[in-house]
C-alpha cells in the first residue's frame, strides 16, 4: 500500500493570493501589458536619437530611462513572472532587489562623475 498521496484532477486549487484576487484567465491582459512594454521601448530607444528632443531635454534623459527601466522591471515580474498574484514576500524579494541594483547603478554612475558632464550625456 502506498502512503504518497496525490492531487485529483477534479479538486479545486485556489490560485488567490489570500486577498481574493485571482490569477487572470484571460489573454488580454497579457496583450494590453506587452502593448505598454512595447510603447516604453520605444520611448527609450528615441532618446538615443538626439535630433529628436530639444537640447534642453538631454538632462530629463537619464532619469526618465532610469523611471522606465524601473516601470518595465516592475510589469514583466508583476505580470509575466506572475508575482502579482503570489505571495506579497516575493514580490518584496523582487522590488527589493531592482531598488538595491538601481541604487548601485546611480552610485556608480556618480563615482565616474557621469553626472558633471554638460547634460548629463558624456561626449
């Protein structure tokens, strides 16, 4: 006799995260995430393009990719690693991980005095 005992295919698993929130069903939200992703990469790959904005713009350019990289980091773990709907520590786990990388990315970037160039952008 066996005393591993296994899942039946007719039992119900709750997918909530305790909250009442469950994991969508539907492929929409995939599309309209993966639309935002898509416009927010666009938007960073123009501000390579330095005829594209105003001159004056060029010390808007690092900290709005900085926002955009963070905004991006955040669907793609929330939506596609499905961390929305898992437990709250994991999420935490994940947020907390890209705030220590952007931390050190901004350190670093100071300690090479990228910040003193004229606009931010080295030449």
């Amino acid at each position: 006799m066996s005393t591993e005992t296994t899942a039946h295919p007719a039992e119900h698993v709750d997918h909530s995260n305790g909250h009442g929130e469950a994991h969508p069903n539907r492929d929409g939200t995939y599309i309209k995430v993966a639309l935002v992703l898509a416009v927010l990469t666009g938007i960073e790959t123009f501000t390579y393009f330095e005829s594209v904005y105003p001159k004056s713009w060029e010390r808007l350019m690092m900290p709005v990719l900085l926002i955009i990289m963070g905004v991006k980091f955040y669907l793609i773990a929330a939506y596609f690693m499905h961390l929305r709907w898992d437990r709250p520590i994991l999420r935490r786990a994940f947020m907390t991980g890209i705030g220590i990388a952007l931390v050190v990315y901004v350190i670093t970037l100071t300690a090479f005095k990228f910040w003193n160039g004229p606009g931010f952008m080295p030449h």
